[in-house]
C-alpha cells in the first residue's frame, strides 16, 4: 500500500486500483513461496465480490483483475494504474529475501535508485508477524 500510493503520487495512477490491489492481489496466496496460480485465484474473487464489495465500475475493475492475474508474471505495461501495481508489489520483494531487479520495473520513480533502496529496505522491516500464522 505504501509503495502504490507513492508511486501513484507521481504517475498519476489511478489511487482507488492501486489501493484494492495492495489489498487482494495476494488474499489467495497460499504460501510465500511458489504459488504460480495465485494471482488467477485473487482476480476471481475480486469477480466474485465485485459490485457487493469492489465499487469501481467495469474499466477500473478490469485493471485491478488484470493487476492481480499477472503481478507475480515479471511483465511490464503501457497502463500507468496496473504498472504502478506491479511495481509496487515487486519493490516490496525485500519480505521474502529478495531484491528488486530495476529490469522488473516499469515505472521511473521504482528504478530511481534512491526510491527502490528505501522500498528494499521498508520491505526488510516485517510489519506483518507470522507468530499466529498457521
């Protein structure tokens, strides 16, 4: 979330996409490993909840189901909102061990060294705790 809305702040994207897709992009991830078909399982639920839950009209929902079937794919896109979704999610790689390739990234502000360092090192800092994870 902190990375999309500081991307967005400087491409323009579309801030509502960028934000549903911090939050469901990854809600049917069943691990932090190598769960391929995750993001095909995230953007059917945003189509199961969409409309009683997601309120973004049917261009902007299309984005966020795009977003989330393909984040982890390493593509890039000529959609600012979705590019800014990927890049997002890719700077914050730093939580499973990983850092962030800048051929990965397709906006200017995530490859600006400076701005992908300080995503690398928050993605470092583990604000989530798996001590009640199962």
């Amino acid at each position: 979330m902190i990375n999309g809305r500081l991307i967005a702040a400087e491409t323009g994207a579309d801030l509502e996409v960028v934000e549903h897709f911090a939050l469901l992009h990854d809600v049917m991830r069943a691990d932090e490993n190598r769960d391929i078909q995750h993001g095909n399982r995230s953007a059917d639920f945003v189509r199961q909840i969409a409309d009683d839950w997601v309120h973004l009209g049917t261009v902007r929902q299309e984005q966020l189901i795009e977003a989330c079937t393909y984040h982890s794919m390493g593509r890039l896109t000529h959609d600012v909102t979705i590019q800014t979704c990927w890049d997002a999610d890719r700077l914050d790689l730093g939580r499973v061990g990983t850092k962030p390739s800048p051929t990965y990234l397709g906006t200017k502000i995530a490859r600006d060294p400076r701005f992908l360092e300080s995503a690398y090192q928050r993605s470092k800092k583990s604000f989530v705790s798996y001590i009640f994870a199962r």
